[in-house]
C-alpha cells in the first residue's frame, strides 16, 4: 500500500490507499478552530500545528488499519504549491518515513491531486475532460489529456474563487472559510434582488478575475450598512440566532446575489470554452467544487450541452490526501519516479501547474 501525506494549507491529512487506487481510509484534521476567529488562515500556526498533528494523526491511520512501515511500498507527499511552513513539515516528516521504510518519496504537485480528485468517485471518467479547478489559492481552466499531460485554458488573473467566498464573508463579519457559510446563507435567499458585474463580461478570454467583483459586493455591503470591521467574527449558527428582521434579509440578499454571480461566472467559463473544444467530460474540483449552486449550475450547462458533468465527493473536493496519494500512484505504476534522490526533494511555494501559461490563442 502507499501512504499519502497533504500539509500544504491549514488541514493535516493522511490518507492509504492500495497499489490498484482503492482508498484504505482517508483523514483529516482540520484547523479552522484554531483560524476562523483570523479570518483567513495564518502560516505559522498553521505549520507549527501541523507538527503536532501530523504524527498524531498518522499513528492514529497506522493502528487503526494494523499497518506497519513494512507494509508501505511508496510514500506520497505534496510537496508544493502551498505554505512552506506548512508544506516543510508534511515534506520531512513523508521524507524520514521513506527513508526509515527504504520504499520511493513520491512527490506530489497539489494542484494535480485536485485536477485528479474526481477519479477517486468516478472510475469511469477517462481522458480528456476540460476541468475547473477552484480553491482558496487558484482557479485554473484545464484540459487533461492523460496523466501528466495538462493545457491551461484560463486561471484567475487576481484573486483565486475560493479567496473571494471568503473576503466576502469576512465582509460581512463571518468566520474562515467563507465558503460555506455563504452556501448555507444563499440558501435562505430566493429571490436574490442585485445583478453584480460579470467580470471580464464580453471579453474574449478563459481567464477569471474576482477583485472587481469583491469591490462591488464591499460597496454593496457598505451601502447597505453591512460592513463589519475588526469585530469578533461569528459563525452560521450564531447568524441562525439572529432575530428575523430587515438587517437579516438584507444580508441574505447580497449573500444571495453573490452566490448567483459566481455561478454565472463559473457556467459562462465552460459556455466560452465549449467554443474552443468540443471535450464530452466536464469536471469542478478544489474547495469551491463543495458548492452546490455552482453544481447545479453546472448541471444544467452539462444537459443543455449534452456534456458528461464529474465532481468529487464533498470530502475530496477540499484539501485531502486521498488525491495525493492517488496522483502519485499514477507516477510510481509508471515508473516514474527517481529512487535516488528523494533525499533532495524540497518543498516549493509555486508549483509548475500553478505557473502554467496560458499558450493556445484566444478566438
Ligand atoms: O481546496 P481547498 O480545501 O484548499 C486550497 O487548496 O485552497 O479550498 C479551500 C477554499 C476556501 O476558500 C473555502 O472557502 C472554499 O474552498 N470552499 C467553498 C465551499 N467549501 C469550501 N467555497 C464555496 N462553497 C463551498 N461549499
Ligand atoms: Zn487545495
């Protein structure tokens, strides 16, 4: 079996899986107690957490299933992009463990572990689909062609999706992530009442852009009176308990709105690149893939289209080592990997699918 090991954000993950891509189990410690009051994720708690975590949670996975270190054939690690505090621990700690088991250090890109997510629910998605991948870091348009062989459509030319869920959120004076907090909000909002600007509406290109939109939702929320500033965060329950008033609609209003405008950006994305490929599969996968109005928007794109629609399992959408340790797989069943030097191996802040260009020329 191989084992897996993520640290490259907030969450510790360790995940085993069986030569053949079964996943043994998959675990998750996450720190958003120790974050969400931030508002956003700070790296050196989060890197200081992981050393306590990491260890902890792999002895937990290791007795839980009887495995010992003889048992690994490989160790899989992300090993960039992400925090490098964080991303060093997960990387040393994957190091000593391969070393000490004499069996391959398989690194790991993060971002094609989530290009990769959905085979972990779909066996039967094959070669090629046109993905989007979307988290708190990237949103990157791909089109996977086989293991290792990716073309970038579009990426965000500021801020990632994920990033301006939670900008948002903490706007109005929710926790880290936003994400889901605007979901469960969104939901209680019918009839949302403002159009926010499309961003990069009419141009002719696969790339996103968030930073004009989160402008517009700021102004919105300060006309509204909505804007909190530097007070304690609070989190959906507490928002539960507030009395049902015109300060609560009001609110659920722009949440509303906010949600309906990312699922037209992320459904008008596919619409425009369907002019330039005619791929059958589409796939959403990253943290934001957890969201059902953009799946539902999706869908419908998917039917209309007559396109294959794949996401992963909510568990595998956000940050988790199962897609690790599944990617890596791919390499070692290749032979793909180089013995000798995993001593060397270093964490990376960027990776080389996140500074992918765009190359193919827009029509
Ligand atoms: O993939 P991920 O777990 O970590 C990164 O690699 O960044 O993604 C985390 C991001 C956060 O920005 C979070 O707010 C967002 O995914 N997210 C969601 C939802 N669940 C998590 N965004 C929208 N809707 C959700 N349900
Ligand atoms: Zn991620």
């Amino acid at each position: 079996m191989i084992l897996a090991i993520e640290t490259s954000c907030d969450d510790s993950a360790v995940a085993l899986l069986d030569m053949d891509g079964t996943v043994i189990t998959s675990k998750i410690s996450s720190q958003i107690r120790l974050h969400e009051k931030y508002g956003g994720i700070v790296p050196e708690l989060a890197s200081r957490q992981h050393l306590t975590t990491l260890p902890i949670l792999l002895r937990h996975v290791m007795k839980e299933h009887s495995v010992n270190i003889s048992d690994l054939k490989a160790v899989a690690v992300t090993y960039a992009p992400g925090l490098i505090g964080s991303l060093l621990v997960g990387v040393s700690y994957a190091k000593s463990i391969s070393w000490i088991a004499g069996v391959p250090l398989i690194p790991v890109d993060h971002l094609e572990g989530h290009l990769l997510a959905p085979f972990l629910d779909h066996p039967d998605l094959s070669f090629p689909y046109l993905a989007l991948i979307a988290s708190g870091g990237h949103t990157h348009l791909i089109v996977a062609k086989g293991f290792g062989e990716y073309q970038l459509l579009g990426k965000t030319i500021d801020d990632a999706a994920g990033e301006a869920y939670d900008k948002v959120a903490k706007m109005l004076g929710f926790k880290y992530p936003g994400g889901p907090v605007i979901e469960k909000i969104a939901a209680e909002c019918t009839q949302p009442t403002i159009q926010f600007p499309i961003p990069l509406k009419g141009k002719k290109t696969l790339n996103f852009s968030f930073s004009g939109l989160k402008t517009a939702v700021r102004n919105e929320i300060i006309k509204r009176d909505l804007y909190v500033e530097k007070k304690e965060l609070i989190s959906y329950n507490s928002f539960q308990k507030w009395p049902e008033d015109k300060k609560k609609n009001s609110l659920r209003d722009v949440v509303g709105s906010f949600q309906k405008v990312m699922t037209q950006i992320v459904t008008q994305r596919f619409q425009e690149a369907f002019k330039q490929t005619d791929i059958k599969n589409i796939a959403i996968t990253g943290g934001v893939a957890a969201n059902t109005g953009i799946k539902q928007g999706l869908k419908e794109l998917a039917v209309k289209r007559k396109k294959k629609f794949y996401f992963p399992d909510t568990q595998n959408c956000t940050d988790n080592a199962a897609m690790i340790g599944y990617t890596a797989l791919q390499y070692f069943n290749q032979g793909d990997f180089s013995e000798n030097n995993f001593l060397r191996l270093n964490a990376a802040s960027k990776s080389p699918i996140g500074q992918m260009e765009v190359k193919i020329t827009q029509t």
